[in-house]
C-alpha cells in the first residue's frame, strides 16, 4: 500500500540530488532538464490530493421514460468556478460524444429498446478528471393491447405432466416437464394425451423450457446450468450445453435461442455456441415485466407465461416492450382441478393452421384457442 509513496519520495531524492549537482560544480551552466522538472512539479501537486470535477449526474435509477421522450442528460459541477476543458457522454460503454452547456439530449425513439440504461460521464480539467455514472429506464411507449379468450376445443393432458416447455411440430406435441427426479421430454399425441415417448432426465436435474431448432430439440433446466441436445426423429441424446443463470423458458426464432431466466430478461443464444449476443428486457408502459416462464414464437412475437398468473404477454422481440396482454382467466374448470393442480404454463403453436395452444403444470386439460381483442 507504500509503493505510490517510496516512488514518489525515490524521484524527489532523484531531483534533489540534481539540483545538488548543480550548484557543487562550481558556478558552470548546467542546468535541470524542463521535463524532469515539470514531471517533479506534476507528482508533488498531485500527492494527497483529489479533485472533484462533478458532484452528481441526472437522470438516475429511480427516473423512467417511454419510448419517444427526450431524455436530458446532466452533470452538476461542485462549484461555480469550474470551467471544464470537456466532458464526454457513454451509454452502455459507447461513446456517444462531448457535451456542451452540460446537458445531452437523449433520444429515445419508439424502436429504442426498453429496459435500463447506464451511462457515465466524463469530466476533464488540466490534470484532473472525474468520472460519476447513472442509470435510467425506459418503458414502452404506449399501453399493451388487452385480449380475452375463447376455447375452441379441449384435449385430454396428463396430470401428473409438470408443464415447463411445449410446442408443436408435424402434428405432434413436444413437452419439457420438470421436478427434480420426474423431470422428461416427451412427444405427446394431441387427440387422446397419451405420451407416444418418454425421455427421462437424470435425477438432479429439474427440466425447463424446449424448442425445436434445425432438426434438434433443446432443452434447458432449472438451476443446473445445463442443458441437453436430442434429435427430433427419435428423441436420442446428442450432447449438453452450459449457460449462466437460471433456465426457466425458451424459444426461437429460427436462428437464435431465447431464453427467459424468471427476471424481465431475456437472454437471445447462439445456437452453436450459446453465447448471448444480446438481453432484450422486458417492460410494458408500467414498468418491467418479470417472472417471465414459457415462451413461444408466434408470428414475429414472442409469447410468454407470467408466473403465478393467467396471463400471457406478447413481447416486441425487438425492444422489448409489451404490445398486448392475453387474460386467460378461469380457462380451467373447477372439475378438473385438484391439489395437485398448478398454475397456466405451456404454449404451442402451429403455423401451418394457426392454432394455438396452451396448458398448465399438472392441468388435465390442454386447449386449443382463439384469441379475442377486446
């Protein structure tokens, strides 16, 4: 914890013992060298000193705005008699550019991402700079659209199926079920319910979320940080992959990955790495949305199940915000609960017809429905 120290005191020695030199060599012209001397004038200044450029920055985190607002970026210097050489704006570690009078206008257009925003500022004066960071939120820029419900036709579904992922493919449902111990993949005849395959997953693992993707079906889990490959045709394993973070749902698009981890995050994977390549944070016109479960992708959105809810939103893939919500309340009977039942999660998707689908953890019934705007 010296070292700035014995350094500082070993080139003040050095300085000394050079001035000493010169005034012991008898009246001769030598003199200091201008750099060393202005290296030795830049250390003693700077010794034990702190120079607070700006003593705070607004927006913070407690401030939201929607989409399509101007958003004033500030700093507040500590005193009157500061004129900076410069400060320079990042968002999200980018540099964005200097600002002038103190303030940038920031603007967040309506395909702005929603979600949290850091940025920093940074404050320069002669030697001395400053550095102070800040955060806000921006949420979607208008109220999502409300639907209802109307239940086409009901399908037996096996009770005892701890529904975590679902989905739809040539005429046959594929479903993740979890608990630690019971946890499958199946493939699942839609007319009578009955599981035509059955995988089970080793004891420790409690399964999540599936999607089908180039022929192979992924499969996530819980808090394992792993996830497991299968081939489509005959459910056989192909390998495994890590990740960060809990598993709660996933989806694709066709291309990449998405999966959601019970928080408004959604983490979008490259499937030959799984790496994320981007968050899409999950906000409507009130705020985040978190808890987000199961998802589906449904013609150019992302649907997903809200834990504890009978809700289910569609999400902007691209920023992020919530364009409508889907209230499924009562769908299910009371003749067909018990106490084993559990909450709405599963959604399927067939894109040759347009159906869609959805069950619930331990339901007895899985619905094919219409969705009605109201």
């Amino acid at each position: 914890m010296h070292t700035r120290k014995v350094k500082n005191l070993s080139f003040i020695l050095g300085v000394a013992a050079l001035l000493v030199s010169v005034t012991s060599c008898g009246g001769c012209r030598q003199a200091v060298p201008d750099q060393a001397m202005n290296q030795y004038i830049a250390r003693t200044r700077s010794v034990g000193r702190v120079v607070e450029l700006i003593a705070g920055v607004s927006p913070t985190l407690e401030q939201e705005f929607r989409q399509g607002d101007t958003i004033p970026i500030s700093y507040r210097l500590t005193s009157d008699t500061i004129a900076l050489d410069s400060a320079v704006l990042y968002l999200r570690g980018r540099r964005v550019g200097a600002m002038s009078g103190g303030v940038w206008p920031y603007i967040a257009s309506a395909e702005h991402p929603t979600g949290r925003v850091p940025y920093r500022i940074s404050a320069y004066q002669g030697g001395d700079s400053t550095v102070r960071v800040g955060e806000f939120a921006v949420r979607a820029d208008s109220a999502p659209a409300r639907y209802g419900y109307r239940v086409v036709k009901s399908y037996p579904h096996d009770g005892q199926a701890y529904t975590q992922g679902l989905f739809w493919y040539e005429g046959f449902l594929y479903e993740s079920t979890g608990l630690t111990g019971q946890s499958t993949l199946r493939k699942v005849d839609l007319p009578t319910g009955e599981v035509l395959q059955s995988v089970p997953l080793a004891e420790e693992y409690f399964g999540e979320g599936a999607a089908l993707l180039d022929g192979k079906i992924y499969q996530i889990t819980w808090e394992n940080n792993t996830g497991f490959i299968y081939d489509l045709a005959t459910l056989e394993p192909l390998g495994q992959f890590g990740y960060t973070g809990a598993g709660w749902g996933l989806t694709t698009d066709g291309q990449y990955l998405y999966m959601s981890d019970g928080t408004e995050k959604i983490m979008v994977l490259d499937p030959q790495t799984f790496r994320p390549l981007r968050t899409i944070e999950v906000y409507s016109d009130a705020g985040r949305v978190t808890q987000i479960n199961e998802m589906e992708w449904i013609e150019g959105e992302i649907w997903a199940n809200i834990y504890l809810t009978d809700q289910i939103v569609r999400i902007d893939p691209e920023t992020g915000a919530v364009r409508g919500i889907i209230d499924l309340k009562r769908i299910l009977p009371p003749a067909d609960k018990d106490m084993s039942t559990d909450v709405l999660n599963g959604i399927a998707y067939d894109p040759a017809t347009g159906r869609i689908f959805v069950t619930g953890k331990n339901w007895k019934k899985l619905f094919e429905i219409e969705v009605i705007e109201q």
